[in-house]
C-alpha cells in the first residue's frame, strides 16, 4: 500500500530531500503508525501529534492505502 505522509516543522531535516516533506512510502498492510514512525528512522519522542486524513490518531492505528499521515513535533514559544 502507498502512504501519504507530511512532515512538519523540524521533523523535515529526516528527509531533506522530500519538496515541503511530503513523501509518498510503500508499506506492508497492516502497518501501525508505530512502526511507520520507526521505518521512517524518526525517535518517537519527537513526535507530539499525529494525525491520519486529519484526524488525531494514536500510534497503534492500522493505516490503509492512501492514508494521509501528518507528523507534528512538540510546538514551543511564547
């Protein structure tokens, strides 16, 4: 399956080369957004938000083809 996935903010230095971090992946079916996180080679510390079709998920939802995954960090400033 094919999956849709936006990283935002700092989490795009993972993947410089992706235009505004998006990056279309091949995926087994079946794959959590967990292990999505680790395929990506992403310390799942620095993710505080994910959403899957723009709605918040956890790590442990299953993905289908075609989702579309957004990966947010922790947000600071004031």
């Amino acid at each position: 399956m094919v999956l849709d996935i936006h990283l935002f903010a700092t989490l795009r230095r993972y993947f410089p080369e992706a235009p505004g971090g998006v990056l279309a992946m091949e995926a087994a079916e079946d794959t959590t957004i967990e292990e999505l996180i680790a395929k990506l080679n992403i310390s799942p510390e620095e993710i505080k938000i994910i959403m899957v079709n723009g709605v918040q998920a956890q790590s442990g939802q299953v993905l289908k083809d075609g989702d579309r995954i957004g990966l947010f960090p922790p947000v600071g400033g004031g």
